[in-house]
C-alpha cells in the first residue's frame, strides 16, 4: 500500500528481490495520482526485500511518500499450517503406490522447514509438492465384482466347451488374477478386467451334439451304392466325406453339425435306383424230341398230351387242390362250433 503526497509519482514501479541486488517487477503504474493506492497479487509473490522504483513524477518536487507498507505471511509459517492440516491422511484408503508419493512430500516439508537457509523458492515448491502428492491419491478399488467373477470363471466345467474358447478364457482370467491382487489396481483397471472376464465367459462355445451326425453317417455307409445310380453316390460320398470331417473336428458348432446332418440325410434320399433290364433267355430245344423235317424218324404220338394241354392239367390240378382245402376248413370248422353248442346245453 503507497500513500501519496501531492508530489507523487506518475510513472512508478513496485519491485521484489531476494538479494537486494537482482530485482523483479510485480507492478507497472503509468498514470499515478496522489492519495492510497493498493495493490493486491493473487499469485505469490516472493521477496525479502521490496522498493518503489520511481521513473517520473507528477511535478518539480520529486516523490513524496507517506506511507509504505507492505502485508504478507511468513513462507515457512504458511508451510507449516499447511502440513499440520494434511499430515493426517488417512492412508488406508489409498493404493500404496499414491501414499508413498504422499510421505515423501511430508517429509520433504519437515526437511524445508528445519532448513534455515532454505530459499523461498524451496520453501514454495515443498508446499507444491504436498499439494500435488494429496491430489494424486489414488483410492483403493472396490473389487467385489471382480472377486465374482473370477469365481465364476473357475467354475465353469471346461470339457463342455470348444478349446479355443477355452484358452481365450484362460488367458484372459490368468490377466484379471493379477489385476486382482495388485494392491495399486485402479478402479477403472478392476472395472475393464471385470468386463474382460465376463466378455470371455459369455464367448465359451459349447461342443456339438454329434450323437445324430454319427448316427447319419453309420447309415449312409451301410447302403449298397452298386445299386444306385454313378451320379447321385457321387453326390453322396461327397457329402459323407465332409460328415467325416465335421465329426472330427472338435470346434464344429452344433449350428455346424446340424446343418450336415441334414444335408447328408438329403443326400442318402436323393439316391437313384439303377434301371435293371431284364433278360429273357429263349427255351432250349429238346435233344430227345425228333426232328419232323428229319426223314425216317419214327412218327409222334398223337396220344401224348401237347404243351397247351399240359399246362391246363397243371392249372386243374392246382385248383382243384385248393377246393379240396377249403373243403377241409369248412368241415373243421362245423364240428368246432356244434362242440360248442353241445357245451353251451350241458
């Protein structure tokens, strides 16, 4: 604070050193006027010494100052009151690697203070440091979910799935065990492992139900192909041959194994029969007969039944077989009933 005269300064600067020697401006006034003129620095301002650099005054009389007085705190005063109202940090709720930054600065403050020569530049960065140290505290992650879901991928039964799944879980949950137990773990890293960790459970694909497709295929080879046509068993050992392949592969999906199935099924009904032509083979001729057009062979008999004539006896001797049968049956079955009827009475 200046309090002017009449004879004040009209071009002035306020100055700080630490030195007396090396001088540094915090103020520039170039339209001074007489009477109280405060200044205020929101930023510190450090020095062990200050002056009033006059540059040119209102009038002939130079500068007349009746007052000059300047208000601060003492830089090591202000540093203690600062340590005394963190010092007591409740430590336990932060990652171990944030309070060790913490200590650190507290100790340095002590170091500073005690420090009879320190500078007010050391003085101001020991404050500094405490004060970003406090702000860098890192609380400790809530890490329930996390212990969840560890569980929970430990207990999946891992023979039900296809392995590649599998080692994705594995890999993933080997990851999310470190996080786990990393005192320093941040609650965004236990929130992302947490994430990762069900993302790999809920990518476990289960192996195929290959019950039907081993069933298809059995039946498929157990068909005579001879029988069907070149083009169609064609189609079909095709099909087979890609069944077979499924059937061994462990990270087919049951999508993949019901769609085989199927088409292996379409396949086998798809088969064409072979078109079978029939051969008829004509009579030999009898060598015992005689040859009409041969002369001196005895002639036939007229009394020997002629071809037409032998299959009729044969037809009439069938059917007259056949009424005699079910002559019998009727018989039979009289007597059963007029027993019963005799049975009936008594």
């Amino acid at each position: 604070m200046l309090n002017w005269e009449g004879a004040c300064g009209k071009e002035y600067k306020l100055q700080v050193s630490n030195d007396g020697e090396n001088w540094t401006d915090i103020t520039h006034v170039t339209n001074g006027s007489a009477g109280i003129k405060e200044f205020k620095y929101e930023a510190d301002t450090i020095g062990r010494y200050v002056r009033m650099l006059g540059i040119q005054p209102v009038g002939e009389f130079g500068y007349s100052l009746w007052e000059f007085e300047v208000y601060g705190v003492s830089l090591k005063g202000d540093l203690k009151a600062y340590y005394d109202e963190n010092k007591n940090i409740d430590t336990s709720l932060y990652t171990s690697a944030s309070v060790s930054k913490y200590q650190e600065a507290l100790e340095n403050v002590i170091a500073v203070y005690k420090n009879k020569k320190a500078t007010p530049e050391e003085i101001l960065d020991a404050k500094k440091q405490l004060k970003n140290a406090i702000e860098s505290l890192v609380k400790k992650a809530d890490k329930k979910a996390l212990e969840e879901a560890i569980n929970k991928a430990q207990e999946v039964d891992k023979e039900l799935y296809i392995q590649d799944t599998v080692k994705e879980l594995e890999k993933v949950l080997e990851d999310v065990k470190a996080i786990y137990v990393d005192e320093n773990a941040t609650q965004k890293q236990v929130d992302k492992a947490v994430e990762d960790l069900n993302a790999a459970i809920k990518a476990l694909v289960k192996k195929a139900d290959k019950k039907a497709l081993e069933k298809a295929i059995q039946e498929a080879k157990a068909i005579d192909t001879k029988l069907y046509t070149d083009e169609t068993v064609e189609v079909l050992t095709a099909v087979l041959k890609e069944a077979e392949e499924i059937y061994k592969d462990e990270t087919a999906t049951q999508e993949t194994v019901d769609t085989i199935v199927k088409k292996l099924q379409e396949a086998v009904e798809k088969l064409e029969e072979k078109e079978v032509d029939i051969v008829v083979t004509p009579d030999k001729p009898d060598e015992n007969k005689p040859d009409e057009n041969k002369p001196g062979e005895p002639e036939q008999n007229n009394n020997q039944p002629t071809t037409e004539e032998k299959v009729e006896t044969s037809d009439n001797t069938q059917y007259q077989m056949y009424i005699g049968l079910l002559g019998i049956s009727m018989c039979a079955m009289a007597l059963l009933i007029n027993k019963k009827k005799k049975r009936s009475k008594v």
